[in-house]
C-alpha cells in the first residue's frame, strides 16, 4: 500500500543545468534550471522548460539558442545563485567573478569555469503551461581536458556534477558506480532464457 | 580552452525510470528509459522520450497513459533487464518476479515493489526525430511508507533511486546532499549587495 504524496513534481532526481544565453543588446546572460534532460538520440536534443517570467525565456525567444554549462560541486553556491536572482536586476557573471565565453557554434554565451558545456540551437518550443520547453539540438558537447578519461570521454567523478532533489529542496553528489548498462540485467536474460542467451 | 567531444547526448547525468503500460489486451508492459525528467511545475508534468520501434510507444499512443516507477539500488539488475529486453518477445514482470498493481488514477500499471510512482495522463506528443516525447500530467505520486521522513516528504536517502551516467554508461548512486537549494548561494548575493539584502 502506497502512500499518497499529491500531484506535485516529485521525482528522483533532476540535473542542475546552467543556461546561458544573450539579450537583445548582447549581454550574457545565465540561470539554473532544474527542468531539463535529454529529449532525442537522433537529432541529439537536450531541453530546458522555462517560465516566461524569466531573462532566459525572452533571450531564447529572440536567438534561437542556449548553451547549458555544467557546474562541478566547487560551484554549487554559484548555481544557487543563478537560480535564485534575476537577470534583470543584476549582470550575474560580473557578481559571481565568473567567465561567459562566446560559443563559436550557436548565437549563447557559456561558463568557462564550469567543466563541462552543451552548446544548442532551438529546433523546437512547447507550450505546456507555466513553463515552456525549448528544445535544442546539441551542436557539440565540449569539456576541459581535466575532467576526461583515458580514451577522451567525460569522466563523472571527475567533472562532479551535482544533481537536485526536489523533495528536500538539496543539491546533491552523484555518488559510486554500482553496475554497467546494457550488461548487468543479461544475469536475468541468462537465467530466464538459458538456451536462448547461455 | 575545451576539448570538442561532438554532438552527442553526452549530459552530466539522466534518471533511471521504469516506465509502465497496458497493451491493447490488457497485458502489462515495463521498460526503462533514461531521456526523462520534469517539464513543467503547472500543470505538473513529466515526460518520457521513446522510439517508435518499442512496445511502450505503441502502448501509451493507445492508452494515453502511462507510470514511472522508480527504482531502487536493490532493483538496478531489473532495471537493466527492463531496458535491454522487449515486451514483444518476453513477459517481463513474469521472468523478475515483480508485481504489476493497476493504477486507480490512470490506464496503466506500476511495479509494486519500486518505493516511489509517479501516475499520469498524456497530454501532449512532440515528435522530434528518433524519439517521439510524451508529455504527461502528474496525477499523483505515491511512495512506500519506509521511504518518507517524518514531515511524510520522500527521502532521497532511504528511497535510494539510481542515475545514468551517458558518457561512461554506468547506473551511479545518489551521493550525499551539498547544500540546501535557494539558499547556499544567498551568500553570494550579501556579499554583492550587502545593503540591499544584509
């Protein structure tokens, strides 16, 4: 027997994404959202769901693109506080000491700091309701040489992202690896079908 | 200066969630997707991205509904297997043991033994490309009690949800919490306008 929690967003755990944008006048412009993911394989789309209310909704209506910097946990106080101010009231990068840097590939400017950064162009807006989803088709996924592996693919326990959990309102680590994907589910595949897959 | 890694969905880190659907007789379906997340706060809605090629597409165009059930660290072998197997050729609540349990709110089922459920109705499709996203309107969350706290909130750290890790393809767990959201970086604004906000 389940208990009742309400029809709210409560859910696991959602990434903590720096969106970085420019205004009509081209000043850089960045806010976190917690409403974000992975959309589409092929095209690569990723999508943030902003309300109206915000800088960034109104920068990405006009340009058509958004960069989406990932910080490391040594960032986390200056995540929260691109989520928490408005870019209408303060110059964000100029307060916190931190970098925009022009994409080359898409109309956005991104965090240089940050390890890790998703560079989009919009293909694709929807109206669901208090938010808006863009959707973005990834033009490149760049990250510092620090933060790679030995065959040159992002290493996670070294870029140390952090993720947010929505019920207790907490950034968190993404904590050990406990198994390979596409892999430790055959153990089943094996022991259900073991002629088919033995 | 960073390093070029391609267009690619290579994002810091995606949930693992067991989406479950009724097929056109009735017959329980489960599969795991990790292009998800939150989309919208009003009315609260997530979605799931999936190809045309699975059961779960087919299933929730028919029914316009569809759960996710969240799993445990316990249960990251099944939701492997969920991901790499198709409801076309196998029973998969039948080979893992686990419990369909209709939902009372919409026209789907969830896994019984998962701590945490999310139920809802579609009310949007976006078709994208490889993917097609249906959105879908929470209509209710419920949990196990042994996964809440004592203000009946879900606790991350006893419900023990899993995240993907794209780069390395890894289930990782959730590690512990950093700092409090919409708040760590109020620091951050007393120190730019220590008038205004001290």
């Amino acid at each position: 027997m389940k208990n009742s929690l309400g029809a709210k967003t409560i859910v696991s755990t959602t990434p903590v994404w720096v969106v970085g944008t420019y205004d009509q006048e081209g000043k850089p412009n960045v806010m976190t959202a917690a409403w974000g993911g992975v959309c589409c394989s092929q095209p690569p789309c990723i999508y943030v769901s902003l309300r109206k209310a915000t800088c960034t909704y109104g920068n990405i209506v006009e340009r058509k693109a958004f960069t989406v910097s990932i910080p490391s946990e040594t960032y986390a106080k200056e995540a929260d506080y691109f989520g928490i101010t408005s870019g209408k009231t303060v110059d964000k990068f100029s307060v916190t000491g931190l970098t925009p840097v022009k994409s080359d590939l898409v109309d956005a400017p991104y965090v240089k700091e940050f390890p890790v950064v998703i560079e989009c162009k919009v293909i694709k807006t929807v109206e669901i309701g208090l938010h808006t989803e863009f959707i973005g088709e990834i033009m490149d996924v760049k990250a510092d040489s620090l933060v790679l592996n030995k065959k040159n693919l992002l290493d996670i326990e070294k870029a140390k992202p952090i993720i947010w959990n929505p019920s207790e309102m907490t950034y968190n680590k993404v904590g050990k690896p406990i198994g390979q994907a596409f892999s430790i589910g055959k153990e089943i595949s094996k022991q259900a079908h073991p002629k088919k897959l033995g």
